[in-house]
C-alpha cells in the first residue's frame, strides 16, 4: 500500500484518491560553462543541483455538491500551508521525505456534470531539491574516549549512502572534560581539518554539534545551544566510503613559542638598589590553542627578592593593555645566584591561550631595594621575529597607561622563554563520538 501525507493528512484515500505523483524525477542539473571563441568545447564554471518539482493528481470525492464543495475548500487549505512535510511511501519502499510548499494553482478540472468529484492537479516546490528519510542513521560511533588521537593510528571510516550528498552531524558529548583543551578532526579524504576549542565555558555533560548542512557549530548545554567558535574547515562527505580521525590535546606538554636561541644579556626587574625599579615585558604569539601549562626563562636572583610573578596581558597596538591573570608565581627558591641558569616557573593559574593571538608576559616581584631578579635573552640579534621587549621604569607594578612602556629591543630583542601546552601526565578526560545522518535522495 504506497501514501501519500502533505503535513500528516493522508492524501491516499477515499476522499482524494491520489493516483500519480512524479517524485522519482530529479532536480535538474545546473552547469554554470564558459565558451572561448575559436576553441571547442567548453569549462564548467560551476556545477549544482536545483529546486524540484512535484506534481500529484488525483480525484477528489463528496457525498454531494455541497459535501463537494467543502472538500475543495478544506484541500485549498491543506496545499496552502508552506513548508511542510510532503511523506511519500512507495508501495514496498521506505518514506521519503520532502520539505514543501504549493506552487503555482490548484487546479481543478471540473465539468458540468461534476457534481460529487473532480479531478485536481497540484505542484509542489521542494527548494533544496531532495527528499529524505524520516529516520536518523548512526554512522559512526566511539563512546567512553580516553585516548589523544583516535584511531590510535591509520583513519576511522564510515559509508554513508543514498543518491545525493550526505550531510552528517557530528556530535562530541564531554562526558569528563579533564586536561582536554582542544579537539581536532581531520577529513583524512582531503587533509582538511577543524578545531574546536576547550576553554573554561565549557562543563561536564556539554555537547558540541557540527552541523556540515548548516555548516554551523554549537554547543549544547542542558538542551539549550549556542553558536560556538571553531577553526579551519567544516568537513564535507562523499557517498560512499569516508576516512577521518580525531585528535585531542592536554595531556602531553607540548613545546610552544619560544625564544632559547640566545641569553647572553641580562636585565633586571624590582629595585637594584640604585634608585631603579623595573617591570619588563617579553611580546609573543601563541601558535597553538590551549592552556599555557609551563614556562621556563633564564635568570638569576639578586639577595632575597619577594615572590617572582608573570602576568598575562591581552595585546592592543603592541602593547600590553589588558591583564589577563596572573599565570606563575615562583618563590625566590625557583631561582639561583649568579650565575643562574634555565628557571622552570611554579604554576599560578591556567591561561587559555588562542592560536595566533599576541599575547605579552609581564615580569614582575616585589619593592625591597637591592632584591631583584636578572632576566636573560638575546642581545640586539632578533632571534624571534614575532616577539619584543618592552621596559617600564618607574615602580614595580605595570603602568596603568599601556603608553607608558618603553622600548628595550635595542639592548635585547628577546628575553629568553619556552612556553609550554599540555598538564602532562595521561589523560584523563572521556568523549562519546557520534556521527548522525540522514539518507537524502535526488
């Protein structure tokens, strides 16, 4: 038995006895071409699939002419709502389903003698062109995922099916979000990747949905989705086999920005003793996402200075203008007297750090006269070519007027740093991975 439903009313019965509909014609194929005189054949410019058309005939029946005519006027109504479901079930297929609108008429071929049916023709605009199945497919899924790149190796694949292309949703559940600061996955198929970004907005039980219809990215919390940043390139999928992977980062420190070239020249910051008090501040862009897990710079202490501090600024005009917390805070115990050496810093508080954005380090201790760290870099050889030094003279906290700040890369290019991403130790966060999709047919 085959149906045909336009917005849940039943079109196969006694009342309208549809008879035809010409939905296995596909939308036509649209070729955008250029033609160059005196050379044959053409380019392909473009090449898509349009809207679609289909047409329904049947015969609408009434117990009279006035039971008739009540039936005209409630089809009118059904075929004039827009954009609704147009189901149609092939007498041993599956549904396909069909986003709607009439167009043109409903036209009614009415003689005389027509007194308690009529034959009626309709068209139905379909503007994406495709139908679909009225059922969700899982495609691929990878649930309780503690692991930094899945598969461990090679690619995952999936065969998505039907006769146009497929449209999945990929769907990340953060069943437990731990050290995890960013997911990648990558289109193994043509190498094109997308990241996504773990920072502090996000909780426990959070799902981030990559639409590739839509070409959208939210995340859902407690039901209720945002739209959510991302990087690089929604995927697109073939029919057919698909080969991807997924990586995670966090875990495993990672060398990031750095400058270890050169520490040959020193600089002091807090008060020498000689009338000086110094806030230095070392420029660089972070060239992955994360959080700044470790920093290491070369230096020396000078008596006993307070604690020793490194502050986060956001950048505005090459200068540090906003602060964005303080990130180390080590005891003068994390340093040695001259001739000190390579200073691993004790963690204050995780930065999230986002790739490609200028950020500056802030060096700063406390007021005891005499009691000062010496800083090493570079001397006027720049080593680093995103980075600067900046000097602030005055007190030992930064200045309020980012125009305060002096430029000192005319005696050092670059203080001496490595930063790191990634906590260290194994991973600790679970991911279910899910790709959804459904069937859509030309």
């Amino acid at each position: 038995m085959w149906s045909i439903k336009y917005d849940s009313t039943e079109l196969v019965n006694s009342t309208y006895n549809v008879s035809k509909v010409l939905d296995d014609t596909t939308a036509p194929r649209e070729l955008n071409i250029s033609e160059t005189e005196g050379i044959n054949g053409a380019v392909i410019i473009n090449d898509r699939w349009g809207s679609k058309t289909i047409k329904i005939k049947g015969i609408l029946i009434g117990t009279s002419p006035s039971d008739l005519q009540t039936k005209i006027d409630t089809l009118n109504e059904l075929l004039a709502r827009t954009e609704k479901n147009l189901d149609i079930l092939p007498t041993g297929g599956s549904t396909r389903r069909y986003v709607a609108r009439l167009v043109g008429s409903v036209e009614y071929d009415r003689d005389y003698y027509n007194d308690d049916y009529v034959p009626f023709t309709a068209n139905f605009f379909v503007k994406d062109g495709v139908g679909k199945d009225t059922a969700v497919t899982t495609a691929y899924e990878e649930l309780n995922t503690a692991v930094e790149r899945q598969p461990a190796s090679g690619s995952d694949d999936m065969s998505l099916v039907g006769s146009a292309d497929p449209k999945p949703s990929i769907e990340i559940t953060l069943d437990t979000i731990g050290k995890l600061d960013l997911l990648t996955f990558t289109n193994d198929d043509d190498s094109k990747e997308m990241s996504i970004e773990i920072d502090s907005s996000f909780a426990t039980a959070d799902k981030i949905i990559i639409d590739t219809d839509l070409k959208t990215v939210k995340k859902e919390t407690g039901g209720v989705q945002t739209f959510i940043a991302s990087s690089g390139e929604i995927p697109d999928f073939i029919l057919g086999t698909n080969n991807f992977h997924f990586d995670f980062q966090g875990a495993t420190e990672v060398l990031d920005a750095e400058q270890s070239t050169d520490h040959s020249n020193g600089t002091f910051t807090g008060n020498n003793g000689a009338g000086t008090k110094r806030v230095l501040a070392q420029k660089f862009i972070a060239e992955n996402s994360g959080y700044l897990s470790a920093l290491k710079i070369w230096g020396q202490k000078n008596g006993t200075p307070g604690t020793f501090y490194v502050d986060i600024y956001q950048d505005n005009g090459e200068l540090p203008a906003t602060i964005f917390g303080t990130a180390f805070a080590s005891p003068s115990s994390d340093f040695s007297a001259a001739p000190g050496g390579e200073v691993t810093l004790t963690i204050f508080d995780l930065k999230y750090l986002r790739k490609g954005v200028t950020y500056w380090l802030v060096f700063r201790t406390g007021d005891t006269a005499g009691n000062y760290y010496i800083l090493y870099g570079s001397g006027t050889t720049d080593y680093y070519p995103n980075g600067e030094l900046l000097k602030y003279d005055g007190t030992v906290t930064p200045p309020t007027d980012p125009n305060d700040w002096e430029d000192y890369s005319g005696t050092i290019a670059d203080l001496y740093f490595k930063s790191y991403r990634g906590q260290g130790g194994a991973v600790n966060w679970f991911v279910d991975l899910v790709i959804k999709y459904t069937k859509r047919y030309l």
